[in-house]
C-alpha cells in the first residue's frame, strides 16, 4: 500500500473518531479505499466520507480516472537562467494543478512549509470544472468537489511544520472554512485573518451594506509544532517612518495620507484653525470624526494643513501575528494590479491580482530562509515574486513552486503572464528581449533560475511505435538519475498510475 492511501485511511480514521460517521459508514469506506485501484480513487471514496461533524454537505461531482499518465516535461522555451549565476531554481509548472500536486508528492512530500492559495471563486472565472455563479446551488457542489482532493494532496505535502493560507470571499468562506475543518481537522484550524482589501468604501453596497474586506485561512499541518515569526518592524524602517511623537504616552507614529484621487466622493473637513478642506477621503465623515476624537489625525505643525492619520508604532508592531490586517500595512487589492501594470504596461492582463506586500506578510511569518513554499493556484504569480522580494531583502534562500492552468478560456495564463512575469522581474527582460516597462526602470532584477514543466501525457502500455512511459518520462524532471533502464522501470512502476478525469453530468 503506498503512502498516499495510507493517509487517507489514517483521514477517514481521525474523522470516524472525530464522531463524522457511524461505525457502519467507516467500516465501508475503510473497505472501498483498501481496495481502491490506486490513490486517486481512494481520494475519491474518502470525499464520499464528508459529513455532519463539520455540518458541511454537498453533491460530490466524482472524476472519472483512466490508464493515461500524466507527467512532469521540462518546457525548455520557458525555462531560463539568470545572469548573476544564482544556484537557486524555482519551479512552474503549468497544467491542471491537480496532476502537478500528484507529481510534487514524488519529490516534495512533507518538504513545503508553506502553502497560500487564492482560488478561483469568483462568478467567471472558475474554469470548465468548476462554473458557478451565487444563485445557483449546485455549483458551489462543482467548487467544493474540485477542492477536496487539492487540499487532500496538500496535506500531504506539507512538512511537520507547515502551515496553509486560502484567500476566499465572504460567500464563500464558511464553506471552504468547513472544508478545511474535515481535511486538516477542526483542531488544526489557526485563525480567520481579515484583509482590508480596499482602501475606501466602494459603490457596491448590496443590502445597505459594503464589503471592504477578505478572508485568509489559515490551518496547520499540525498546530503543536506551530510556529510564527514575530511580526517586528523592520529598524530602518521604523527609523525612517516612524518620526513623530507627541509626547502624550503613545509613543512613535508616522503620517498616512487620508484622501484617495480616485475615490469620487468629498467632503469638508475642518481644521483647528477653522480652515476647510474637501477632498475625496478615505474615511466617512463619521469614522473621520472617531479619528479626531481620538487624536488621530494631524493638521501640521501650525494646525492649518492638509490632515493625516496618525498610525503609531505600538498599533503596527506585531501586527502580523494578529488577525486583523490592514490594507496600508500589508497592501490593497489595487496596489496588486498597480505591480501588474508596472511589469506589463496593462493592468488589464489579470484580474484582481493580489499585492505583494500581502503575501510578502504571509511568507515573513511562516517561513524562514530557506523554506519551500507552494501556491497551487498561482495566477499570475505574485507568490513567485513575493519570495523574489523576500529572499533580497533579508539574504534568504527560499524557493517557490507555482502551478497554474494554460486554458484558451483563461487567456493562455501561464504562458502568456505568470512566466513573463517571472520572466521580467527575475532578468530584467521579457522572452522576446523587451525591456521597455515602468518596473525595471526602478528596480534591479532579482535573478535566479526558472524550471518551467508542462503536465504531459503518455499511455500506460506502449505504442504501435514503440513510445512508453518508459521511455517520455524524464527522470532528472524529478531530481532523479538511473544508472539503468531497470531500475528507471521500477521507479516508474511503483510511482506512477494512471491519471486523467472528466466531470460526470
């Protein structure tokens, strides 16, 4: 029995314990996942196992496996080396992040100490998989179903000490939330952090009310082993930004601007001299009157300026291990597509990318230098560049590995943005020598390697002209080399299993 049914056995075991199902119910999916042909059809049969414990029910959509295989091939039109001769690779992989998990588990399992993901929930833009839209039930059925066995192999891939981030929306957090609580435990579960994701009150408010947040999940492989980076400021920074004091007690703070250009609504505020100013501000007049009750708003030294909202040092510090994140301390939905508009002169090339300052945040907390980490649902690959970023600032060695679809329906994503995008900001040039965008003009590439993998496809048995597994099946694609064809076909036998699935109606 290979490890991966094992620990679905040892899943549906913790949650037979855990009071999910009657004793009847585990004794036939103990049975159905011991006879399974192979591991994906025991994922399949311990989705069947969902139950009330979690109070989380929905219509499994079940995939259909056949004999093909699906395996790593290295993409050489993609892949490239920086010229600062860096020893450090990162990974992407393009193809039904499905497959890509199944192939990591061959080479990563319990090696990530870091998972974020940022799923497609929203109305269009869940794939031919998964379509859904809010008013129709049965879709969400088609979400739930296509996440189960993700987060089952991610599981699996996290070290001892690893910990999971899920961005989800409002909608549809108690559902994921319940999800995670029958993969990971309810035990596991580390906190619900609240983004602010947008800096001002926007015009869609539904029902008298306006949503201004987001949720990040967070779960652990397993919670005693736990550990969080302290969230300290950095000391240049600190020194720079935090300049002013009033000498009242609450010690260090720094001015933020309270108005946005692009916020449409203004009105008039009045300093302490009486002079008036309309503007589009941030805040309703309401919170913006809690401000100055507060004494958090400054008018400048003569009283008679433009006001700015005081942040203090003590509120700031810490932060990142709290679970409400603000969006002037870790970034803004807009500064995310204000990046992508930086790389490719278009911000209109994803939608609603997250900031890296966000997921910058995520890493600072949860990993350390040297850690691995993993977004499995990469997009445009703001987690490849956030490690970038990281890795520059504090001299760290971390290496990421996206995986991401290459769909016509998706605009050809991989090729198209997330491996330009590394692409650029990795050398300094896009793959056809273009240097001509605003983001290079203000910073230095950060170098490194890029492995670029396509999911390909082989049969199990072989061909009328004599193709096989055996012989398409690259090995050092999974840091492997024989020094014999037989044992290259036992690495393959006892590694391998047919793979490929439709959706049932």
């Amino acid at each position: 029995m290979n490890k991966t049914k094992r620990e679905v056995l040892e899943h549906i075991k913790e949650r037979y314990e855990a009071g999910a199902f009657e004793e009847g119910t585990y004794r036939l999916l103990e049975k159905l996942i011991r006879n399974a042909k192979n591991d994906d059809e025991a994922i399949l049969i311990a989705e069947l196992g969902v139950g009330r414990r979690t109070g989380l029910n929905y219509t499994k959509k079940m995939e259909v496996f056949t004999s093909d295989i699906k395996y790593l091939k290295r993409n050489e039109k993609l892949s490239f080396k920086s010229e600062n001769k860096s020893n450090l690779n990162h990974k992407l992989i393009i193809g039904d992040n499905y497959f890509a998990l199944k192939n990591l588990l061959l080479t990563h399992r319990n090696k990530i100490d870091a998972i974020y993901i940022d799923p497609p929930y929203g109305s269009d833009s869940m794939g031919q998989f998964a379509k859904t839209n809010y008013q129709n039930n049965i879709t969400r059925d088609n979400l739930l179903s296509m996440l189960y066995p993700r987060f089952m192999l991610a599981k699996q891939l996290l070290s001892e000490n690893g910990v999971v981030f899920c961005s989800i929306d409002d909608r549809n957090m108690a559902y994921i939330k319940c999800l995670f609580d029958d993969i990971f435990g309810e035990n596991q579960f580390v906190s619900d952090i609240i983004w602010q994701s947008k800096y001002t009150i926007s015009n869609d408010k539904k029902n008298g009310m306006t949503t201004q947040t987001e949720h990040i999940l967070c779960y652990a492989k397993k919670i005693e082993n736990l550990y969080f980076n302290p969230a300290e400021l950095k000391e240049e920074y600190v020194k720079k930004s935090y300049r002013y004091d009033d000498n009242d007690g609450r010690g260090l703070y720094r001015l933020v601007q309270l108005y946005k250009k692009k916020n449409p609504k203004s009105f008039t505020v009045v300093s302490p001299t009486g002079k008036e100013w309309t503007m589009p501000w941030n805040y309703t007049p309401e919170t913006f009157a809690e401000l100055e009750t507060e004494n958090k708003v400054y008018w400048g030294k003569d009283g008679n300026s433009c006001p700015q909202k005081k942040v203090y040092l003590a509120d700031s510090e810490g932060m990142g291990n709290r679970n409400l994140w603000l969006g002037e301390d870790v970034g803004y939905q807009q500064d995310g597509g204000d990046m992508v508009e930086s790389i490719f002169s278009d911000r209109n090339v994803f939608d609603y990318p997250k900031p890296v300052s966000l997921i910058k945040k995520i890493l600072e907390i949860s990993s350390n230098k040297n850690s691995i980490v993993l977004d499995f649902f990469a997009g445009s690959g703001t987690m490849g560049q956030a490690v970038l970023e990281l890795n520059k600032e504090d001299g760290g060695a971390r290496q990421f590995i996206l995986c991401t679809n290459n769909e016509a329906e998706d605009g050809y994503i991989a090729e198209n943005v997330t491996s330009k995008r590394l692409k650029r900001v990795m050398t300094g040039s896009c793959y056809d020598g273009n240097t001509d965008f605003e983001w290079i003009k203000k910073n230095e590439p950060y170098g490194d390697n890029l492995e670029v993998f396509d999911i390909a496809e082989v049969s199990a048995n072989i061909s009328d002209g004599g193709i096989s597994p055996f012989n398409v099946i690259d090995e050092t694609c999974y840091d492997k080399k024989f020094d014999n064809i037989q044992e290259k076909i036992d690495w393959i036998c006892n590694n391998f299993q047919g793979l490929t699935k439709k959706l049932e109606d």
